[in-house]
C-alpha cells in the first residue's frame, strides 16, 4: 500500500510542477508571480520531479519552438519526423541538453523573459544529484515493496518526467480526437483528463496557447486550472487576462 501511494503521489506530484510551473508559468506566462514564489517553485519542482528534474528555462524555450514549429523538422520532438517513442524521446534529451549548456543558437523570441536559476539548474541538473534521488527510490522500495510486482513501477520513477512528455509529445500527436482543425497534428488524447492533469487536452492548448483552461467542451475537466484559480485567489500568483 504505502508503495501505490508512493508511487500515485510521485505521479501526480511530478506532473502538477511540470504543467503549472514548466509548462503554463515558465512556457506560456499564463500568470506572474513574486520572485519569492518563483524560487520556492523551483525547488519543489525539483523535490517532485527528482531524478528527471527539468530546468524551467530549457523546458520553456523548447516548448516554445515547439509550438512554432509544430510538426515541422524544426520540432524538438515529434512523432513525424521520429520512427519510435523511444527515438523522439532521444531527440528531445538531446535538445534539452544543448539548449540547457547553451550549445544550440537560440532565438531571442524563445527565450524572452524565461526564469532563470543557473546555480540551481547546474545542481539540480548534475548526474551525482539524479543517481542521487535514483538510489532513493531503490532503498524505498527496498524498505517498503511487499511484492515481487511492485519493482516493475521502480523504472518509471526514474524516468517519470519523460514518461509523462512521451505521453503527451507521442501519443497525442498520433491518437485521441480533434475540437479544432490545425495544420498540426496535436489531438485530445482523453476525453475527460484524470491521468495528466489537464496535458493531455494537447489539440485545445495548441488552439489557444494562451489560455490557463486546456477545456473546451463540458467534459474536459482541467484540474490543473482549478488549482491555478485557488493559487490565484490566495494571491501567490496572478493570472493574466488571455492574451495579453
């Protein structure tokens, strides 16, 4: 039991920093906050994500050519140009580190007012600190697994935070339903999201990239945009009016 909870927590948990802050802050700017908040966010980012932490400012500048290059070979990652999951996952480790040591020439339009936390991202980035937190999982499992089956979840905390970008980066360029035609090939991959906290409603967010809501009919529950609304209204951060 204490294994499953475990487990769902590091899932959730994981994917709740990386839509909020990777994703709608970070990427989109869909709020602001205090530099206050934005350093505490950092820092649970990282407890959470834990061996596959990502840094907010190459996440948010190879998002952002994602989205303006959709489908095209200058996609960091997509399944057009990727034979396998596996291979786009390659690909995409492999943009995110040159973007990361700032080997690849980069745009300034991707990279306009990304928050940056270079010491943080250089500690929280190091191979020692990722084998760190896999060693973790192995000694929780050691001391909590009550089943032989259980060990089969173990890869997937070491690769949660690419896990959860297959899904999305694969899956829902290939799979699932379209409430907008684009020139793109980005589809809902759930009809109603209670796997990936709102990510999955990849065909919406890609017609309306500014909105903090990736709902659009009745059934596409956000839970992630409900959380933003409390955070909102407890005033840690502020939501921008779309489009703006």
């Amino acid at each position: 039991m204490i294994i499953l909870l475990f487990f769902i927590g590091h899932w959730y948990l994981s994917l709740f920093f990386q839509t909020f802050f990777l994703h709608r802050y970070a990427s989109h700017g869909m709020f602001t906050m205090s530099r206050f908040w934005e350093r505490i966010f950092f820092i649970l980012t990282f407890i959470f994500q834990g061996s596959t932490y990502l840094s907010a400012y190459a996440y948010a500048v190879m998002h952002r050519m994602h989205h303006a290059f959709a489908d095209t070979e200058k996609d960091p990652h997509s399944p057009k140009y990727s034979k396998t999951p596996f291979a786009m996952l390659m690909e995409t480790k492999d943009a995110y580190f040159s973007i990361l040591n700032r080997e690849k020439e980069v745009e300034p339009r991707f990279t306009r007012n990304t928050p940056q936390w270079e010491s943080f991202d250089k500690f929280a980035n190091s191979w020692l600190v990722r084998m760190l937190w896999g060693a973790f999982y192995v000694w929780f499992y050691l001391q909590f697994a009550t089943a032989t089956w259980m060990y089969a979840l173990l890869p997937i905390h070491f690769f949660m935070a690419p896990v959860h970008g297959t899904i999305i980066n694969w899956y829902a360029h290939k799979y699932g339903y379209r409430s907008y035609e684009m020139s793109n090939t980005a589809t809902n991959l759930l009809p109603l999201d209670v796997l990936m906290m709102g990510e999955s409603y990849h065909n919406n967010h890609h017609k309306n990239d500014s909105s903090p809501n990736f709902g659009a009919r009745w059934h596409e529950l956000d839970p992630t945009y409900y959380i933003i609304l409390l955070l909102n209204f407890l005033g840690i951060i502020q939501l921008k009016k779309e489009g703006s």
